[in-house]
C-alpha cells in the first residue's frame, strides 16, 4: 500500500497518480487518510502529555507521604488513575484512527511511473516491440517511433493482413486440433469439475510437462532459485501482495479453514519475505515456482472463453524478484528479457505491450504484457504480465532490507511475471505448427518433449 511518506510528500503527485489509474475519489481518499493521520496524531499528543503530567504526580506521590500529607497523596493517587483512564481512552482513538486509515489505505491502488501512458482502456496500451511477426510495416513503425498505440494499427491494418494470410492456410483453432490428436478433453473437465478445467491426455499431458520443465530449466539457467510453495495461502499473504481485498471475489475461498487457492505463485514466493529484513548484500532475490493457478474468473464468457483461452485452473511459471529502489528498473529490464527469450525460442509471433494506467493491476506501479498471435483464432492472447510494484507490496508485507552504507532499514521493491502461463502458450504452439504430417515441435522444446512432432 501506499505509505503516509508518499502522500506528505507530495500529495498532488499521488492524487495525480491515482486519477491515471482511474481511481474514483482519489482526492477524497488521500484526503481522508490524511484526516485519519491527524486523528491519530492528535491523540498521541493528548496521550503523551497525559503521560507526562502522571508520571510527574506520580513522583510527588512518595515524597508528599514522607511529609505526613496524606491526604494530598491520597489526591495525587486519584489523580493518576484518571490520567491512566485518559491515556486508555486515548490509545483507543489512536488505534480506531489507525485501523481506519489502514483499512483505507488497501483500498487504494498503487501509483504508475511516469513512464506509464494515459488511458482507460487496452486500446490505449502501447506495443513496444514485436517479434517473429510476417507483417514488415508494423515492425518498422515500432522501430520508428518506439511505441505504437494498439488504437492506431491494431484492429483494422495488420491484424487483416495477418488475417487474410492465415486464413488461406486453413488453420484449426486448438480446441478441435486437441480433439483431432486426442491432447485435451473439455467435456471430461466438465464431468468431474466444471468449465474451465481440462483434462490433459497422453500427448497433450507431455506437453505441459514439456513446457514446465523447460521453463524452469531456462529460469535456472538465468540465475533463479526454484520454490515450491504451498497452493493454498491464508488471508494475510493474500493482503500481502495486494490481491486481497482487491481481487477477492475471484479467488477460490475455503471457508472453513479461512484458506484460498492461490491465484498465482507470486502470493506464496513474494510471502516468503513478510516480516523479513534482508541484507543489502543479499540482493537481487531471484526465485521462481511452477505451481497450478487458480481464478474463479466471475464474469468471464463468450469467445474469449472458448478452450484453453481462459481457464479456472492452469500451469504456470512465476518469476520473483526482491530489490534494491536503485537497481529495480534494471531487474526489471531483465525480467522482460527473460520473458522475451523464451517465446524467442518457442518461434512464437509475439508483442510487448506498456499498459496504461487504466489497464494496469491495482497493484503494479509499471507492467508490461507479452501476447502471442494465435494463426487459427485471429488474436493476440496474452501470456505474461511482468510488473515492477516499487515499494507498494513491501510496505503491505514488511519487506525491508538493511542498506550496507548506513545499516538504515527501507523498504524493498518486488517484482514479478510469468515465465510463462501455460494455456495460451499451448493455444499458439498447436495452431501456429500444425502441418499436414502433424504438429510440429519447436526445437528448443523437442529435448524435453521427446519428439518433433505430435502426430
């Protein structure tokens, strides 16, 4: 969340930062924080000065025995248990105004980095770099001008061309490709769960073991340590990395218990650092984790749905990183390289996007999505998100760091992404490779998949 030092600080930037992300009332809201802030302080100062005045009654106490004034003492003493009443009332403003001001402060998105676009919506995303794409021009506008706008070419130039090219290949979309090479069954998903949780058979099911394992050997490869975490996690952890209460009806609740799903392996991993002091020399912290994810997705429907496009439960890969402020943007940089090689190697058409600050999460201050074409389906689909959340977890977590110069103790910066989710992923690699003999494998994946094609 953001911290009391930001919103002193400079008050206009936040509230600024805020109505970039679209955050209704922001002005309202810092300034009730601010209100609550003063409500606290003020009864510490009542609380302070109570202090005082029974600690010096307090020690007049004894002396005015020793002089036979009893009943002077006897006062002083009454005296002293109503200042203690005081100060008992006054702790309980001060923690009614505290928790009032917490309470709001998690309702309150994170603010964007300059370098964030203005926006509402995914229209108003930029497209930073393509790669593996046929279409020549769109790539020379990014080379050109840094960033396009997905508004200005997306919809009605390339995405036609590309359109009008695939469709004279006569690509199946993966979900009767999967039925066709018997990889993954939906209606069998339905019987024993519901929508949105497929069964993986026989060639299929290697493929996601396939992919695990080479997305964790490249994550090991690039210096990450591997964690397998827990998939269920309490309400704390949740608030932890800011997907509660912001997320919470789209999170697997197991009531009883007060436990829920994890939506992603960056509530566990980013967890593991609540209530830590790292040494300065310790980081860069660089873990990763597959675990299964799971998102009630509320609202979800219509072809976006269809498949594996979007799914109650899937595999995914997460990259994790805690930080230094000053070398933040620079683990940053490394992430979305990571990310970018793998698709490299995968031989998939893919994009990066800088999201606006009306698309971007409630808790990133800096995100970048990566989507990859889908040659039967006609769309982009996305298959990572990697964010920069400067200190904004940390602060909800408690993650600090003891800097070696001073030994002050500040708050981290954490980051995370995918690397990578892997329905999408799959979605792209089936109808991207089909052929007439069967579906191709790319080759960084054959050694851990087995073979070159599906057949």
């Amino acid at each position: 969340m953001l911290t009391l030092k930001q919103i002193y600080d400079d008050k206009a930037r936040v509230i600024a930062g805020l109505e970039k992300k679209h955050f209704a009332g922001a002005a309202e809201a810092i300034e009730e924080v601010l209100r609550l802030d003063g409500e606290r302080k003020s009864a510490q100062q009542q609380k302070d000065a109570a202090a005082a005045e029974m600690n010096k009654i307090s020690k007049s106490i004894g002396a005015l025995m020793a002089q036979g004034k009893r009943e002077e003492a006897e006062a002083a003493k009454a005296q002293t248990g109503a200042l203690k009443a005081q100060i008992a009332e006054y702790d309980e403003k001060m923690a009614a105004a505290e928790e009032a001001q917490t309470k709001l402060l998690l309702t309150i998105p994170n603010i964007p980095y300059d370098i964030v676009p203005e926006g509402a919506s995914a229209e108003d995303n930029l497209a930073v770099t393509i790669g593996n794409w046929p279409n020549q021009p769109m790539m020379d506008a990014i080379a050109k001008d840094g960033a396009v706008a997905l508004r200005d070419w997306d919809s009605e130039t390339d995405e036609a061309i590309a359109a009008e090219r695939i469709a004279k290949s006569e690509k199946l979309p993966h979900w009767e490709l999967a039925k066709k090479y018997n990889l993954i069954d939906f209606d069998l998903g339905v019987k024993i769960s519901g929508a949105g949780f497929p069964v993986y058979i026989g060639q299929g099911a290697r493929l996601q073991r396939a992919l695990i394992n080479f997305f964790l050997a490249e994550a090991n490869k690039a210096g990450y340590t591997e964690i397998m975490p827990p998939t269920v996690v309490n309400a704390a952890s949740g608030y932890g990395t800011g997907q509660l209460p912001d997320k919470e009806g789209q999170m697997y609740h197991c009531e009883v218990d007060d436990l829920y799903l994890i939506p992603t392996a960056e509530v566990p991993v980013t967890n593991l650092y609540r209530d830590v002091i790292i040494d300065e020399k310790d980081l860069p912290i660089k873990n990763c984790a597959y675990t299964e994810c799971f998102r009630r997705e509320a609202g979800s429907y219509g072809k976006d749905v269809r498949g594996l496009n979007r799914l109650h439960e899937f595999s995914k890969i997460e990259i994790v990183r805690i930080d230094t402020p000053e070398h933040s943007d620079a683990s940053h940089k490394e992430m979305l390289a990571h990310v970018e090689g793998l698709l490299k190697k995968l031989e998939l058409p893919y994009r990066i996007l800088r999201l606006s600050g009306g698309d971007m999460s409630f808790t990133a201050a800096l995100c970048y999505d990566f989507e990859v074409y889908s040659e039967a389906q006609h769309r982009w689909l996305e298959v990572s998100s990697t964010s920069n959340f400067d200190t904004y977890q940390a602060n909800r977590l408690k993650c600090r760091y003891r800097r070696a110069e001073d030994k002050k103790v500040t708050l981290c910066h954490t980051l995370n992404g995918s690397a990578l989710a892997l329905p999408r992923i799959v979605a792209a690699l089936l109808e991207n490779n089909q052929t007439a003999e069967g579906i191709r494998i790319p080759a960084a994946l054959q050694p851990f998949f087995g073979e070159d094609m599906i057949r």
